[in-house]
C-alpha cells in the first residue's frame, strides 16, 4: 500500500477510498473498494451483499461492525458506503477465497503464532521489536532507549492494574493526565503538533522526550506506591505530579539550552527542524 492522500490509497494499482475519524483514531476503508481489488469481481457490491448473507448465516459478527460514510464516486458525487476499521477489515479478508487474499491470511496467521509464543517466552517480544525498529531505520541508541521506555511504561501500567484502574479509557485518561503534565500538550496535540494520525508517539519521539517521558511515567509509579491512590481522580493528581517531575527538568534543560524540548520531528520526516529556539521566556 502507498500513500496518496487523505481519502484514498493505490493498492495494485486501483484506488481504495478511505476516512480517518479524528475521534476515534481510526482509519475506516470502503468495503466494496477492498473487496473488488481482492476479487476481481466486476459487481462488488453485489459480492459484498451475497458474503455479508454467508457471514451471518455463518454467526459471524462482522455485520454488526459495518459502519457508513458519505464518500465521493466515481462519478463525482457523494454516496452512503459501507465502511470497516481496520482490524474488522482484516477480519473481511479472512473470509474472502482469492489469491490476493492469500498473503494476508499468511502474515495474520504467522502474526497469531508469534503472539502465542511472546506469551511463553516475553523475552521473544523485545527481540522482535529491535530487529522492526531495525528494519525501520532507527538507530541503536534510540532503539535500546525505546525498548527501556516499554519496560518502565509495563511497570506503570501494572501499579495500575494494581490500583484497579481499567485497561482502555482509564489508562488513556491517565497517560494523558501524565503527558500535559509534563509536555503541556494532551497526547492528541502532541500526535497533531509532529503531524501523526494513528501512528504511535512514542515511537516518533527524540531522544530527550523519550527521556522526559519515561521519567513523568518511573515518577508517577513510584509515588503511586507511596500514595496508594484509590479511584479515577485520586489516580489523576499522582499522573499529574509525576508528570510535574519531568515538567521541571524539561523547563530547566531549556532554560540552559534556549531550545524546546517538544519537537516537531518524527519518524515520517515531518519536521521542520530538530529543536527550536523558545519563542517565549523559558523560566515562565
């Protein structure tokens, strides 16, 4: 896949319409669209009709994740579309009989089985992730700085559980409460600030806000366990004071340097430029 713009991507070479919800972070595919590059089939919609009868008849619940969007036709104009995210997409494809489908069910399969081992041996999981960063192009340091930063965010996020805090919405709520703490931005800004969608953020943070972070989280763990917070809102002022922890040393490395530690760079190469000189006084 490649990306062309916003609303479309050229996969073998036919255009597949797509939307991305800003709310839900979530990019959502034309089923019909997918469904005709997968297939070949003159009719789609027709094909897509006669599966989503077989799906049901089946039990599947795939239909009950079918969504609808206006997306503009061929013909210029606008219409309803039936729409997946994508986990739902790559559960269609599973259920689609075609040789182009194939390469798909063979990385989900091969994906599942990694996931299982990962379970048995953990260790398996770190190793994966330093040879995709690898892959990718990040550098040594940055990548044994990220591999570090997931051991402490685990460690955070098991105190959590411990709290009794809910893995979802009550974690994302306290991540954020953490990241304005430190950075003064929620964790949607920061992603719109370097210019990321569904991407993860810490995986295009620099060095130093790789640092930062993971000492707002190490601080927030460690007065968790003497504060022995009980509840949401408890939970939500030690994010906030561990954040506050690596708010102070942000405010004073930039008070040496007269750069900001927030930088616009990322992995995508979006960036202007590395760090930028404070437009505003940095001890306020």
């Amino acid at each position: 896949m490649t990306k062309k713009d916003n609303s479309i991507i050229l996969f073998h070479e036919k255009q597949v319409r797509r939307h991305w919800d800003e709310v839900k972070e979530f990019w959502y595919f034309s089923v019909v669209d997918v469904i005709e590059v997968l297939t070949g089939n003159i009719r789609p919609r027709k094909y897509w009709n006669d599966l989503k009868k077989k799906l049901l008849n089946e039990g599947s619940q795939l239909s009950e994740k079918i969504g609808q969007l206006k997306m503009q036709s061929s013909d210029g104009k606008f219409y309803n579309t039936d729409v997946l995210d994508t986990e739902n997409i790559l559960r269609l494809i599973q259920s689609i009989p075609s040789p182009k489908a194939e390469p798909f069910k063979l990385w989900l399969a091969k994906v599942g089985y990694e996931r299982i081992e990962e379970t048995e041996d953990p260790e398996l999981a770190f190793e994966r992730a330093m040879q995709t960063y690898l892959k990718k192009g990040y550098s040594k340091d940055w990548i044994n700085q990220r591999l570090k930063s997931i051991e402490v965010r685990k460690e955070l996020t098991d105190e959590w559980k411990e709290k009794g805090m809910k893995e979802g919405l009550e974690y994302a709520i306290l991540t954020d409460e953490i990241t304005k703490a430190w950075a003064e931005k929620s964790v949607k800004q920061y992603k719109s600030f370097k210019g990321l969608k569904k991407q993860n953020l810490r995986d295009n943070m620099t060095n130093l806000e790789l640092v930062l972070n993971m000492l707002a989280e190490a601080s927030t763990t460690e007065i968790s366990k003497e504060k022995n917070p009980k509840g949401l809102l408890e939970n939500k002022q030690v994010a906030q004071k561990g954040g506050n922890v690596a708010k102070q040393a942000r405010k004073e490395l930039e008070e040496q340097t007269g750069k900001s530690v927030i930088s616009d760079e990322n992995y995508l190469g979006s960036s202007n430029t590395n760090t930028k000189k404070l437009k505003d006084n940095p001890k306020k």
